[in-house]
C-alpha cells in the first residue's frame, strides 16, 4: 500500500527545505513506510529570506490587512495537491497556518452544500491567526452547529504559544473556534515557535498518525433536515468559497524577488 500522504505549508520567510529541518523531531515519530510528507515552497520570494504565501504593503500583517496581493497562486498551488492522489494530513505554520485556516474553512462550506471539496483527515495549524480579508468565510462557519462541523470528516488541531509575540494567541483561538465540533486546541508555554517538547510532540504526531490510520471516506450522511439547514447557512457564501478553493488561473500575476512584512 502507498504511503499516507501529509503536506506541510512553512512560515513566512522559511521555505520548505528549511520548515523541513525545523520539524525534524516530529518527522521522526511518523513511520516512513506508512507516511511520505511533502513540503511545499511559497510562490512569492523573499530574496535570501525564504518565501511569503501572498504579499503585503510594508507595515501591514496578516491579521489586519485588507487584502493578500497574489494569495491566488498559493490557493492554486495547494489545491493541486489533491490531483496526485488523497491528502490525509496538513501541517502549517504561521502565515502558512492562516493560508490554511481559510482554506479549510471554504472547503467546509462547499462540503456541506455538498459540492465537491477539497479536506484532508487532519489539519494542524501551529502559530496561526486571524485571515483578515476573509473574516466572512471563517465568521459564516459560527453560523452551523458545532457537532454539523464534527461530521465533515476534518479534525483541526490549533497549536498556540502562550507568549506568541507574532500572531497572538488570542487570534489563533479564535480561528480554533470557527471550527466548532471539529476542532481542538494545544497550548505550550514557548513563543512563536512549532513546539518541540515532549508532550507538544506526542499530540501532534498522534493527531497526524490518526489521519493516516483511516481511509479517506466520503463525507459522512448527514440527516436531511440538518442538510437542509446547513446549506441554507452557508449559501450566501458558497459562490465565494468556490472561487476562494479553486480559484482561477490569472496570466498577470507573477512571483516577485521581494515582498513586505507578514
């Protein structure tokens, strides 16, 4: 049997040989011969530094701009994964935790209208925050029971430091909320670090392993009048979130060699 796929999205700044050596520790508690994990490397340069998932105006961060100028071609390039086979795990961290924390959520919402979507088994967000520019996508999640989102069949595991001095704790608990009944949170004492202690290690490799365990199965039945209400919750969204999963190719856009502060 092939190995169980896992993607990995780095930080800005890392690309992802560099996330890669970071995470060195929890790679190895996932067996090789069960699990292949593949890093991926933001589209937009940084010159010597890494690479960035979208760019920003100098001084702006993620979790207050208004807008992520060329954020199109991460989507594209992390919705492509699903053509080489099934995805049963995601890791990300920092901006690449934020890429992912609106990916999901559009993903959610097209899964439960029953349109086609693209979820792993497991998604872990470490050192995360709040997508600004799409608080509709996340903030339309709050709108459907928690235990509606439990059944989508895509668990998320927030990671947070309790002295986070990047993105703030708060907001990557706040996106843990959106989540409902599908999420769950682990907190370590460090900055804005992928925590690599002892107990940080155990729950994030026994989140992934549990994703790699399974078959990736359809999305679960859910009883029809619930259906009913779910779509209806997500409909005024549900044009967006298509174009935000699988947004289309633009000929303009081009990776640049530098670009501004998370």
């Amino acid at each position: 049997m092939a190995p169980k796929r896992i993607i990995a999205l780095h930080g800005k700044g890392q690309s992802g040989a560099s996330f890669r050596r970071n995470i060195q520790p929890l790679l190895q508690r996932l067996p090789d011969d069960d699990v292949t994990v593949k890093f991926l490397d933001a589209p937009w340069e940084l010159g010597n530094s890494g690479g960035a998932w979208w760019r920003l105006p100098p001084g702006v961060r993620s979790y207050d701009a208004k807008h992520y100028e060329g954020v199109d071609r991460s989507l594209e390039q992390l919705a492509a994964e699903w053509e080489h086979g099934d995805v049963y795990g995601l890791v990300a961290f920092s901006q690449g935790a934020i890429l992912l924390s609106f990916f999901l959520a559009a993903n959610m919402q097209l899964r439960l209208a029953r349109q086609p979507a693209l979820l792993p088994r497991k998604a872990l967000l470490i050192g995360g925050s709040w997508p600004n520019p799409y608080t509709e996508v996340m903030e339309s999640l709050k709108a459907l029971p928690a235990e509606g989102l439990a059944l989508l069949g895509c668990d998320v595991l927030t990671v947070a430091g309790e002295r986070d001095d990047v993105n703030p704790m708060e907001m990557a608990l706040a996106v843990s909320r959106c989540f409902g009944g599908a999420a769950s949170v682990h907190m370590h004492p460090g900055k804005h670090i992928v925590p690599l202690d002892d107990a940080s290690l155990d729950v994030m490799s026994r989140f992934l392993l549990s994703a790699c365990g399974c078959e990736v199965a359809e999305p679960p039945a859910i009883e029809p009048a619930a259906l009913a209400a779910a779509a209806n919750a997500v409909a005024p969204a549900a044009a967006s979130a298509a174009t935000l999963a699988a947004p289309p190719a633009t000929a303009s856009a081009q990776p640049s060699q530098s670009a501004a502060s998370q």
